[in-house]
C-alpha cells in the first residue's frame, strides 16, 4: 500500500472488524508479521498479540465504531493520526492519537498510541 490514507483506513477497519478469521486477514495485509503495538494498557508483539487486543477492546466496547478523527499526517515511513471510538455518527467515548512506522513492505512495523479522552473506570 502506497497511500497513507488507505493504509491508516485498513489499519481502523481491523479495529472495526469483528469477525476473526476476517480481521486476521486484514492484520496480514497492514501489519508486518513481527509488528509492535504499544499503548497505555498494552504492548504486544506479532500479528497474533494485536489479534488478541483488538478483540478484547471489541469485547470491553462492543457495538461502538473507531473512526479517523481528522488528517493522516505522514512524512518519510511515519504516520501520526488522531482516532476516535463512539456510536457510530455520535460523540466518540474515546479519543486516540497514534504513530505508526511504515516498513520496507509498505506494512505497519511498530505503533505507538496514546489516549487523549478515556471514560472514568476504563
């Protein structure tokens, strides 16, 4: 994937996903196979670690969208871009900001987010 845009739009449609066998196959296509992902709550390594936390964010926030919160800012092999999670079309509950280092192979190699806006108890 060449354009930013698009890779950072399949990098929330995983998010979004919640089918397994469907989001590993997104996974696959936007993140190299040993990539990091590095928040707050959670550092894991490999496609499998990011699986498995996507699913527990479905889990803890079910039936909410994330959503692209404004433009992909991108230089070099580096995007950073703001996130939002919420109803669809309403208010996000939670709101992000996340770097991501693009690969030789045009796939995600390393994440790092950060929480701007978290719901008291989460």
């Amino acid at each position: 994937m060449s354009d930013m845009n698009e890779l950072v739009q399949r990098y929330l449609a995983a998010w979004n996903e919640t089918d397994a066998a469907a989001r590993q196959a997104v996974l696959a296509e936007v993140f190299a196979e040993d990539a990091v992902y590095t928040d707050p709550l959670v550092s894991v390594r490999g496609r499998d670690g990011l699986d498995a936390t996507i699913a527990a964010v479905q889990g803890q926030f079910g039936g909410l969208v994330f959503s692209l919160g404004g433009a992909v800012d991108a230089h070099h092999d580096i995007a950073r871009f703001t996130w939002h999670l919420g109803p669809e079309g309403a208010e996000p509950i939670v709101i992000g900001f996340d770097v991501a280092v693009i690969g030789d192979d045009g796939r995600i190699s390393q994440v790092l987010g950060f929480l701007d806006k978290v719901p008291a108890g989460v």
